[in-house]
DNA sequence: CTCCCGTTTAACGTATACATATTGTCTTTG
DNA sequence: CAAAGACAATATGTATACGTTAAACGGGAG
C-alpha cells in the first residue's frame, strides 16, 4: 500500500499547513465528506502522512471560516449549518455582494471585463461537463467579482459567505440546480460594463435572492432534522 | 521575578489557547503593543507560562481575524494597516451596519432596548472617566447592536471590523479623538425604538462616515511613513 | 571605505510524547 | 430488568525536541 494518496514531497516553502487546509476545505466544499462527518486529527493526519499539529491547524483555520465545527475536547466535524444560518448568510451576502456592485461601479477596467468574460466563458462550457465543475465555477464568479474591488476584507467575506453558500444549497438546495444560471452573470456584467450603477445593483439583488431560494427551497420543512426536532422539544417544553 | 504575571491556574475546561488569545487580543486593541511589534512565540509563551504551540494557536487566530500579519519563517508582528486598509474596513463597515439597522427593524423588544439604553448610560458615565475605557465601550455598542440581531455571521463581521477600526483609529486618528460621539447613538437608538427605518438608517451612515472622518482625519499625508516612502520611491521608479 | 560572502544566531515549521477529557460498554445492584 | 457506577477505548490539549529557514554579524578582498 502507498503510504501517501499522490504527488511526491511538495516544496517546503509552502506550509504543509496551508496544503492540508486547502484539501481538507476542497474536500468539504465538494462534498466528499457529508455535513457532520466527524474529522479526527489522527486519521486525517495519518491518511495525508502528516502530524496532528498540521491537522490540527487546518482545522482551527476552517472553523475560523465557519465550514468546521469544533466541540472542545469532541473534536471535530464538518459544519452542519441551519435553516437559520443559512438565512443569516444569504442576507448579509445580499448586502456585500451589492457594495461590490457598487465599488465596481466606474472602476471596471477593460481588462478586468475581459477577465469576467473568460469566466463567463468557462461557465457556459461547463454547463454541458461536469455538473461539479460548473457549481464550482458559478461561485468563483462572484469571488472574482468581489476580487476586482481591490477591498481586500471585502474580498475575504464575499469568499467565505460564497463558500458557506455551497455548503447550504448541498444541504437544502434542489438536488441539481444548477446553482447560479450563467444568464444572470452576463446580464450583470453587461450593466457593470456600461456603468449603470440602478441597473446593476438591482440585478445583483434578484440575483442573490433567486439563489437564496434555490439554496433553501427545500427547507419547506423537511430534512433538516436537528432544527426539526428542537422545534417539537421546545413545544415540550424541553 | 516571578514566573507568571497573575493569577493562579485557570479552569482548564477553558482551553490556554484561548486565554492567550483573548490576552492577546486586548493588549493589541489596547495598544500595549504598538502597531508593528514583532511577536516571537518563544517570549511570549515563556513570559504567559505556556508553550509556543499555545502560542501559535493564538497568533494563527489574531491572524484571522486581521489584527496580526504572519509572515512564513519570519514571525508574527502586530498589524500595521494602511491607509488604504482603512478605507477598505469604514467601506464594508457602513453596509454592514446599515444592514444591522435594517435587521434591527421591527424586531427590537422591550428588554433589548433596555440593554441599549443600559449602555448608552455606561458610555455617559465613562465619557468623564477613563478614556480608555470610553473608546472601548463606543466600539461595544456596536457589537452590541449586531449581536442583538441574533444574526450570528453579521455580529461576527462586524465585531472583526469594529476591532480593526480601533486599529486604524489608533493609527491616523486624532490623538484624543472621542471615537464616536454617545449622542449620535443616542439618536440611533430612539429612531430604532420608533421603527423609523429611514431615519435609522440615515443615522447610522452619516455616523459611520463621522468614524471614518475621525479615524483616517490625520492622514492627510503624514504618520504613515512606510506608506510615505513607498509613495516616495514610486515615483523615484524604485 | 565599501561590498561580498561565510558564519552565527534567533525564530519558526513540524513531529512526537505525555496528560487529560469524553464516550460507550460492561458490570453490578436494587 | 433497569439504572447507576466503573473501566477501557478513543481523541483531544499541551509541552517539548529536532530540523530548517532567514535575518544579523564579521572578516576579507577590491
């Protein structure tokens, strides 16, 4: 048996922290591991033929971004958001995904919209490939977006709420909406091009809303079975 | 000399880690470490009477979090945000907390308005006392403000945000600068109570901007020497 | 006197070892 | 038979040790 997965000792100047991180948050957000899996340093560590301490940061570092949970002394485990947070993140993404409009307003160079084209690009053909691929490439989109504001926090956030977003359309969304429709992403690049500011904003407005509902239109009540069942105990009294 | 800097072993159902953070934290939003400060893990731990791994923890979180710069194999300093940075911060700021205003909205019960008005007295009180003590409590109101929006990625947000505020008020801001002024939350407050959305929002915007006038006031081409230089050296084709 | 290069030193990156807390199970007892 | 307590297994919390990197220093050549 190989003792590692694949690709043979990478270059040091890169921590293998930040190596660990990457897979472990890929592996999450593409959802090799289902909502609540238990992650435990030894065997992740073991499994990826690093110590604990490397684990152990990655880990630290995706519950600082909210994909992890960590129960003190329980360990960890993937994220398992609410109906609620699912809510609370989809309202405060409305509202920065709009300042991004609104910093790009006027500020768009040509090859920044050339950028945005290309992905736009990328998008339609993946539409037809691989369905991964493709919900993976709708979200890039709006981090590149939010990348092309040069604010860098604001960058941060949009990047962390888009990738909570994934996260809550896996877990209540329909089972293969396709995420963002690319149309959406063309309308709105075209109103930033030409700098109308009322357009633009109002797009990304209905935009963030339909994805709000695709992600959560399933919770109609269902599914979500820790949120269900605290609401019956609490009927209870308990 | 003693070994620890005070009291006894703690509860360890509290992990040191976040003790150290927390410590950490509020010597930097203190400005008991000036901006900059290099913050080797061996001295620190050595002097809290933890290990570096305890440390590191710490750091790694503060890094998180924007108000410590980690630099592979170069060590953790203290932030020193730009100008820019700046800018950056008040931008996002002003939309979230126009968002905590518009969630706020219809939904303030009693008890909470109370905890509200509880405060604004505690920032009357303390506007005569430590000075310290004052600044702190305007950034709590905030935090306070987005915590009762029981919306816990936007309270998080911009609990980070008011932190690095106070960064970079400590940084360009006037040297006695009252931070925010409490009769400005005052009247924030009574339009919340009132459900007056409008005027809420109004208010808190043009507060927000006050901050941000207050905090970047001094920048005006001074201070900020490495920003300086680099201005400098630009032009000089370095 | 200045610049270049090898040496030194301090600090980080990582692995490992020990201590401790939690969970599930088994046994015991009412 | 059910419930409570003890024990073992598992996994985390923390400390320490080793290897390596990068900045600091000093000597020599130009």
């Amino acid at each position: 048996m190989m003792p590692k997965p694949s690709a043979a000792n990478q270059n040091p100047s890169v921590p293998k922290s930040d190596v660990v991180y990457r897979i472990l948050k890929r592996a999450i957000l593409d959802q090799a591991f289902a909502a609540g899996t238990k992650l435990p340093e030894d065997s992740i560590g073991e499994r990826l033929g690093v110590s604990r301490t490397i684990v152990r940061q990655a880990l630290a570092r995706l519950n600082g971004e909210g994909l992890v949970e960590l129960r003190p002394n329980r360990g960890a485990c993937v994220s398992h958001p609410s109906v609620e947070d699912g809510h609370d993140i989809f309202v405060v993404r409305r509202a920065l995904e709009t300042l991004v409009v609104d910093s790009l307003i006027g500020r768009l160079t040509p090859p920044k919209i050339e950028a945005l084209e290309a992905h736009l690009d990328a998008e339609d053909k993946a539409r037809v490939g691989d369905p991964s691929t493709s919900i993976h490439l709708a979200g890039e989109f709006h981090v590149l977006l939010a990348r092309l504001t040069e604010n860098a926090i604001l960058s941060r956030y949009v990047t962390e709420l888009v990738s909570r977003s994934s996260m809550i359309l896996s877990l209540y969304g329909r089972p293969h909406s396709s995420d963002c429709a690319v149309s959406e992403h063309r309308t709105l690049i075209a109103a930033l091009a030409r700098n109308d500011r009322e357009k633009a904003r109002e797009l990304m407005g209905h935009h963030i809303e339909a994805i709000t509902v695709r992600a959560l239109l399933k919770s109609k009540g269902e599914d979500d079975l820790a949120h269900l069942l605290a609401a019956y105990a609490r009927e209870e009294g308990l």
